[in-house]
C-alpha cells in the first residue's frame, strides 16, 4: 500500500525548522552553480557571437589568431578578386584588411590600467559586418587620426567620449563615433584606419594581420574557401567568422566552467550533509510513526518513497530559492582577460530557462544523495525492532 502524497507534504510542513537548513544549503550551491553558469554562457555569447556565417576570416597559413599572422597587400587584393565576395553599391569588394594592436587605458571602476584591442580596419568595415552600426557620431575618415568605439568602451575606460581627444601609440586620436556591435566582443574595442594604425606604431604599411570579407551568401563559403586555397599567390587559413570567435571562447569558457564546477562541488557536499542530517533527525523523531504505518499494512516501499519525496520536495524548494536569487544576476555586465588577445573583455551574464532548469536538477541530485541512506534505513528497519528502540 502507497503512503499518500499529502503525507510527506505535511512532514515537510511540520519540521519547517530543520528542513529550513537543507533548504537554504541546497539554495546558496545551486545560485553558484546557475550564476557561474550564467557568466560561462554570457563569455561565450559575447566572443562566439562576434562572428557572421555569412563573413570568413583569412589568416596566414599556419597560424591561428591574428596576432601571430601577416599578409601583405598585394595577398589583400588577390582575396578581393576571388569568387563569392559581396559587393558595396559602388562596385568594391566588401574587404577589410585587418591589424589589431593592444594599448592600455584606465578602468573607470577601479582606475588600474586594462588592455583595449585596438583594431586597425578599412572604412568598408561596417559594410562588412552588417551586425555593426554607428548609433553616434559617424564613421571615421580614411587617412586621419579618428576612432569609433564600441558601445561598451566609454562606459569600461576613462577618457572615452564623443569628440573628445584622447592619446595612445604615441598619436592622438579624436573619438568621432560610437558603434553597437549587437552584444559582440566587438562592443569591447576601438577601430581605426588600418594604414593610419600601422604608421603610428611604425609598423609596415602594406602588411595587415588578418582580411575579413562578407560573402554573397553563407553557401558560397566553399568556392570562396576553395578558391583562396587553390590560388599559388597565397598562403593562408580560411575560416568562417563565426566559427572562428566560437574556437576563440572555447579556453576562457572551460576555464570558468571548471573552477565553478569545483566551487560548486565543495558546496554540493555541504547541502547533501546538511540533507542528510536532516532526513536521519527526521527519522529518528518519528521511528514509532514509521513503524505504525508499517504495522497497519503500508509496504516497505512505500514508506522508502513516501521519505524521498520528503527530501526531493526539500531540494525542489532550494532550487527554487537558489534560482530566485540567481535571476537578478542576468545582465550583469563584468570583464575578464580575454586570452587569445590579451586584451580586457566586458560581458553580461546571460541566465537562460535551461541553465536554470540545470540548477533543479542539480539540487534533485543533491535531494536524492541526502534523502536515500536515511529512506532506505527506515524501509528496512523491522517493525518490532523499530518499537523496541523507542
């Protein structure tokens, strides 16, 4: 015979106290683990949404970042003639031959100096990132000392604003636009005229580290990848954008993931003792509760499901509370080191319906570890011996 629902409700109910523990343990872990999550999934986004399907990235064969690779302008303007490029209203090839220095500018928050990617790009270089728009200002102008800044740039650094000069690379540049980059890494750097960039840092001007294109459509992909690859004049990598900032995520977001993964562990062990206490004082309070149900023909089965229901509905309500005081995190804009460019990266938190739903499954497990060993001694405990020990 099945122990009824409502009996393991009101056991829960009349114990408030002692369950309130295992409720609050089982909360903080699973607000860690949906929080670290959350920001693991928000890096992610930011980086490996950057790139377009319908956008390649090209490299100097061999490499696999920007700051390791060089190509040349006469390599710039074989890759403007292949197959599948996009073309502006006036006829050019939708190019944009890249260089991407790091300079440090002074946190707003703190004052301590973060680097900023700055990147050298050609004026064509919104039209080749469609998802990138001025919302102030305007574009810069090719062959002067001007900058666009993404959107979360101004609020991240000092000295950022609209019109106003500011001094890197032994250059000043005035900042005459702002752009939004649709929640991108791009929303964290700087741009400017390549050419512009590479005199102030006395680098070589026709050599770039990178060309970025916009295709005639995500299918063309192949020919143009084929194309490139197939043509004697060159050496290099082709590459989706998008998959080439979704490889760039993959170290920072691991790292995050496993460092969370181990915080929340140690806490894990925390609630599951804490339920564990809490289900074993449950029993031993009630033993002669127990073994009356026992004795009036309920199954040893149903008393071992009727306790775990206890412990589960216990976690259910510390996930619950946990996730509550998780979702105001969403849209928590921080920073980190970027690595692969070892520039500093701002991101929000992006708490989503699935990653919550992680949470109460976590917090189920840790219901189940906490409330078996207990279920499972009064199942088995034999009625007489269960009488005699009151």
């Amino acid at each position: 015979m099945a122990v009824p629902l409502g009996y393991s409700v009101r056991s829960v109910v009349a114990r408030w106290r002692s369950a309130l523990v295992a409720v609050i343990g089982i909360a903080g872990t699973v607000g860690v683990f949906v929080v670290v999550l959350g920001m693991a999934q928000g890096f992610r986004a930011t980086v490996a949404g950057s790139g377009e399907e319908g956008s390649a990235i090209i490299l100097r064969g061999g490499t696999n970042a920007e700051m390791d690779s060089a190509i040349d302008l006469d390599q710039v303007r074989a890759i403007a003639d292949a197959p599948g490029i996009a073309r502006s209203a006036s006829g050019q090839p939708l190019v944009s031959a890249e260089v991407v220095v790091v300079a440090a500018f002074p946190l707003v928050s703190s004052g301590t100096d973060a680097n900023v990617q700055v990147r050298g790009v050609s004026p064509l270089a919104l039209a080749v990132r469609p998802r990138a728009r001025l919302v102030a200002g305007r574009m810069f102008e090719a062959g002067r000392d001007e900058l666009i800044i993404g959107r979360n740039v101004a609020r991240t650094y000092s000295g950022f604003a609209l019109g106003r000069p500011i001094r890197f690379g032994g250059g000043e540049w005035t900042v005459v636009g702002v752009f939004d980059a649709g929640g991108g890494a791009f929303d964290s750097e700087v741009w400017c005229d390549a050419i512009v960039l590479n005199q102030v840092y006395k680098r070589p001007e026709r050599i770039f580290q990178s060309a970025t294109v916009r295709l005639t459509a995500s299918d063309a992909f192949p020919q143009f990848k084929d194309a490139l690859t197939a043509d004697p004049r060159l050496t290099v990598s082709v590459e989706r954008e998008a998959d080439y900032y979704a490889r760039h995520s993959r170290t920072v977001t691991t790292l995050i993931e496993v460092l969370g993964a181990m915080v929340a562990a140690v806490m894990a062990v925390g609630a599951v003792l804490a339920g564990l206490n809490t289900m074993y004082s449950a029993v031993a309070a009630r033993g002669r509760e127990i073994a009356t149900l026992r004795a009036i023909g309920f199954s040893p089965a149903g008393i071992l499901i009727a306790l775990m229901v206890e412990s589960l509905l216990i976690a259910l309500a510390g996930a619950v509370l946990g996730c509550l005081a998780a979702v105001p995190f969403n849209g928590f804009t921080t920073g980190t080191m970027n690595w692969q460019t070892f520039s500093h990266l701002a991101f929000a938190f992006r708490i989503t319906p699935p990653i919550l739903g992680l949470g109460v499954l976590f917090a189920l497990a840790m219901g189940l570890l906490g409330g078996l060993p207990p279920a499972l001694r009064a199942a088995r405990l034999p009625v007489v011996v269960a009488l005699r020990e009151l």
